[in-house]
C-alpha cells in the first residue's frame, strides 16, 4: 500500500511541480506528517526530491526526472480517464486507488499525447446524475460499432459530421452537425451537437450511418459537459410539445411502448396484471402513433384528447371495414 502511494507522490510531483506537504496529503488522503515520512523515504531510495522553503516553498523534483510506465496505448487510457472520472469515490470504495491509477495512466503517456487524451476525456461523460428518462430501459441499447467510431472520431477531433438519423416514427433523415460531446446513462448514448447553431440532441441507437466530415466544428474549446447535460436534460423536461399521458398496457408488449416513449414518470401493476404507466411523447402525434401500433394491447387513459383520437381513427377504420349493408 505505501509503496502505491510513494509512487503516487512522485507522479503527483512530475504533473504539478512543486506541492505543498498539505496539498500532497489532501491528494494521497494522507496526513501532512505522513508526507514527510514518505519524502524522507524517497531521498533515502535515491529519488531527487528535495524542499523549497518559504512562503511558496515545497517539495520539488530535481528538473530531468522521469520514471516510465509502458503497455497503455492513447485509446486505453482514455476509457480509463473516461471512466474513472465517472464518480470514482462510488467505486466499490475504490476512489483513492483508481485517482492513484488515473494518474499513472496520464504520466504514462507521452507528453505530445498528454493533453490531448485529458482534453479528449472532457468530451465524454458516463453515468451523470440527471437523465432525459426516469428509468433504466429493459435492454441497453444497441449501436452500430461503426457509427459510435465515426461519431467519436469526430467528436475526439473537433470535426463536423453527417448523420442519418431516424426520429420516433419516421425515416431516416441526413443531418450535419457539429458535435460537442459524448453522454452514456442507463444503458443509452446521446451525442450533444449543435445544427445551425441550434442545440440538438441525438439518441446514438437512432444515428443509421455517420461520417466524420474534414471540416473543423463549429463549437466552443472547452466544455463542461456535465453542466451542458443537465441543462440539456431541464430543458427536455420543460417540454413544449410534448404530451404526458397516463396508459394501460399488457406486460408483454411495455417495452415495446417504453421504447418508443421519451421518458417514464411513473410505472405500477395493475389489478389483473396489466402495468399502468405515466409516459411523455414528443407530441401528441407520437402519442397517437406509439399507442395505435398497440392495438388492444393498450390504453390512453389521459389526456382526455389522447382518447378522443384514438377512438375517432378506431371508428374510421371500422366503418371503412363495416360489412355491407
């Protein structure tokens, strides 16, 4: 354990410069004196640290030190940026040892490659806080490995890219955007884009083809993606168009409906087996659509107009196939 964190000391040392022992002991989650025991360890193996005194002193390594770390490619340690910057203190109580490894990873890499990956890292964003739906869908889902490679290169790349994407209901249609950011939550990818300058959000599992284009992006450096995906995520909840209906529906075709939905607010058993949800729709057109497709395997119970529809096109196309007379 301590020889972990004597490594850590010196990667820390080689990534910032000169640390105050208090600054060190709050990154290793250490205490000041242990610092000092852990320096003196390191003189004495022959490591050249050595203190500045004064009001900006502290520990410092001799100009030309190096230690090196090998078998980590750029890729590899991005995922692990990636997913280490995902909350790591929920880790299994593993926080302190994955920002140890975290920062080996950064030091392995060779220093043309060092900012790049961190930067990169900042694009992508695992398992926020906040989401566009309440609940975990039953199955991930799935997207095309050449898809998510071509948006990520563009993404990672700072390049515009065109898209073929398929809204709920509809065929595919193409779409350049610039990309700004990568999110995975509960089993779905979202790409966050702006078109024409408009902010857009894509479902990664709708995006039928993708080609990063040469053309840079047009999107701001720096990103603080958490904050534009919560933002993202307010915004969708505010609505505008979209329809909140309370339904019915046989168990065995929920998902079904649920995939077709924009969020689940609330999902509870009924008497008899059926599930009785709270769901939003795009608008009330999808809401039509996604129910219609159902049959009598479910049931608009509000809105009011949701039914009305509804039994209005049911009664079209009875009378269409009424028998004559």
């Amino acid at each position: 354990m301590r020889a972990d964190r004597l490594v850590s000391l010196v990667l820390l040392l080689r990534r910032h410069g000169r640390l105050t022992a208090t600054a060190l002991a709050r990154e290793l989650e250490v205490s000041p004196r242990t610092v000092l025991r852990d320096i003196e360890a390191l003189s004495t193996a022959g490591v050249p640290v050595y203190a500045e005194r004064g009001r900006h002193g502290g520990f410092e390594l001799l100009p030309g030190f190096a230690t090196e770390l090998t078998g980590v490619n750029h890729d590899e340690a991005l995922a692990l940026l990636v997913t280490g910057a995902a909350r790591s203190e929920h880790v299994l109580g593993l926080g302190p040892a994955l920002a140890s490894a975290m920062r080996k990873v950064v030091d392995a890499l060779p220093e043309a490659h060092r900012t790049t990956a961190t930067d990169a890292a900042r694009r992508l964003l695992v398992e926020p806080e906040v989401d566009l739906v309440s609940q975990r869908p039953a199955v991930e889902e799935d997207v095309d490995p050449a898809v998510a490679t071509e948006v990520r290169r563009a993404v990672l790349g700072g390049r515009r890219l065109r898209i073929d994407y398929a809204a709920t209901g509809e065929t595919p249609r193409r779409r350049i955007v610039d990309p700004i950011g990568l999110v995975t939550v509960r089993g779905r990818g979202y790409l966050l884009a702006t078109r024409s300058g408009a902010d857009r959000t894509y479902r990664l599992a709708r995006v039928r083809a993708a080609e990063a284009l040469g053309e840079p992006a047009q999107r701001p450096e720096r990103v603080d993606l958490d904050r534009l995906w919560r933002e993202r995520c307010a915004q969708f909840l505010r609505g505008g168009e979209q329809v909140t209906a309370r339904v019915r529906v046989d168990p065995a075709r929920r998902d079904e409906l649920v995939g077709t939905a924009l969020a689940v607010r609330a999902d509870e058993p009924e008497v008899g087996g059926w599930q009785q949800l709270e769901i939003t729709f795009q608008d009330s057109r999808h809401a039509e659509w996604a129910l219609w497709r159902l049959g009598p395997h479910a049931e608009a119970l509000e809105p009011l107009s949701l039914r009305t529809a509804l039994h209005d096109r049911a009664a079209a196309i009875a009378a269409r196939y009424a028998p004559p007379a």
